[in-house]
C-alpha cells in the first residue's frame, strides 16, 4: 500500500473580524432608523393632508434579484391626482455618518422611499429569487400605512411508491 500525500489545503485562519461587534452595531443603527420613522411619516400625513391627498397606493414587484415600486398614485377621494411640488424635511442616516441628515424631498419621493424601508424591515430580500408583489395604502386620514405582501416560491411536493 502505497501512502498518498493530501492534496487539500490546510483550513484557512480563524477570521479577525468580531461577528457580534458586527451585528450589535447594525442593531443598533436599525434602532436608530426606526426611532426617525414616526417623525417622517407625521410630516409626510402632515403634507399628504394639506395638499387634499386622502391616500397614496404604491405598486411593487420583483424577482430575480431585482425589484422595484411599479407605480405611485395619490387621490382626493376616488379621483386620482397629481402630487404637488410640494417638499418636505425627511430625516435619514447615511451608511457610516452617525449624524442625521435632513433631506428635502417631495411628497412623492418621501412615500416612495418609505415603501421600500418598510419592504426591507418587513421583508429583507423581497425581490430576491422569486420574489414579491403587492401594493401599500397610505391612508392620510387615518394617518396609517397598510401593506399587502405576495411572496412568490418554486415548491417542490415529494411523492414516493412502493410496489
């Protein structure tokens, strides 16, 4: 018998990197953005309301490691509308800056950038394989934001026989 060398590399080095130092400080960053929501969303009713919108639906699909909002319409009752130029402060952090930055954006930009942050807190990776549709309701009336979520999946159903 002959001895045969092993052709494998050895393992590589445990990594340097602090896993939980990684995770704490992105828990605490998911922290501080959700602390500016309540504030963003009273300004966004606040401006949805003085321009008359009552509510804002917003379209999304995706698939495929791709996704994107399909549509964005606002209405004053049950006649669409057009969103005004109107702008609004909205607070956000930028990845690796801890200040707060506000931003002027409109109506429109502001409801379009917090359909995705809801997606992304609700449903990280919607748009991922398969993928996900659906559609929010900004109702400025009662001042809510309801979402209705599809996700999509390839299923596999096993079936076996012994004869």
């Amino acid at each position: 018998m002959s001895k045969i060398e092993p052709t494998l590399v050895a393992p590589m080095a445990p990594s340097g990197i602090d896993f939980n130092a990684v995770l704490a400080r992105q828990a605490e960053r998911d922290a501080r953005i959700a602390a500016l929501r309540p504030a963003n969303k009273e300004r966004l009713f606040d401006g949805l309301t003085a321009a008359s919108i009552t509510h804002v639906t917003v379209s999304f699909d995706g698939y495929g490691d791709s996704g994107q909002v399909e549509s964005i319409e606002a209405y004053a009752g049950e006649t669409e509308v057009a969103f005004p130029k109107t702008e609004i402060a909205y607070a956000a952090l930028t990845w690796g800056d801890p200040e707060v930055e506000m931003r002027a954006l409109s109506l429109e930009d502001v409801v379009e950038q917090l359909a995705y942050d809801l997606l992304s807190d609700t449903h990280g990776g919607w748009e991922n394989n398969d993928g996900a549709y659906g559609e929010f309701c900004f109702d400025a009336s009662a001042r809510s934001i309801h979402l209705e979520f599809n996700e999509r999946f390839t299923s596999s159903e096993l079936y076996t026989h012994d004869f």
